[in-house]
C-alpha cells in the first residue's frame, strides 16, 4: 500500500495545496513497516484544482496524512479512491508510523482561508 504526505523539508506542509513536494511511503501494513520511499513534486497553484490526485492515485496512493486542508482537496482526493486524514504534523516518518500503529485519526479540521478559490 502507498500513502502519501504533503512535505516540506521532512515534516508534514500545514498546507496541501501549497506544498514543496508529496512523500510517498510504500507500506507494508502486516508489519507495520515502511519499505520504501519517493517524492513527488508538487503542482504549481492549488493543490485540489490540479492534476495531483489522479497523478497519486496512477502510481497507487490510497490514503494522503496531511495537515490542512480545504473540503474541495478532501473531495477530489475522495474521488481518486484515496482517503485523506486530516491534523497530521510533525516528521514524515514519524506521522507515517503513528497512523500504522492507528493513533491518527481525522481531525474533521478544514482549511477554509487561503489564496484559492473555490467553487
């Protein structure tokens, strides 16, 4: 299984759709291990109006462990088939681990005061 995080300089971005790049961790969820790792570069602009969910979904994401989001992100991410939990923060890993071990769970929180636009 692959997850994916919103990430600057290793540690959760509070923002998607302004992030410097996407974690993607390969997981295996029977052990609890992650085992293997890449970066994904982040679109230019908002995140939920570009193509970074069907890029994500293509190479396999199923679950995106982010800080803040906006409920347009949440739904097009929904729509790719992957499910998002929102109020993660802190290192990559570290965040990736806890929602192994199932101590994360979405904060219901959404980001509603940013540049973009929504309809």
């Amino acid at each position: 299984m692959k997850i994916a995080l919103p990430s600057r300089n290793n540690n959760i971005d509070d923002h998607f759709g302004h992030c410097e790049y996407f974690t993607v961790l390969t997981i295996d969820q029977q052990n609890k291990q992650i085992t293997a790792s890449e970066t994904v570069q982040s679109p230019a602009g908002c995140g939920c109006k570009s193509n970074i969910a069907s890029t994500l979904a293509e190479i396999g994401v199923k679950v995106m462990l982010a800080g803040n989001m906006g409920e347009g992100a949440v739904r097009v991410l929904n729509n790719a088939g992957i499910d998002v939990v929102r109020g993660c923060s802190g290192e990559i890993n570290t965040v990736a681990l806890n929602w192994l071990k199932g101590s994360l769970v979405d904060s219901g929180d959404s980001c509603d005061h940013h540049d973009c636009h929504h309809e």
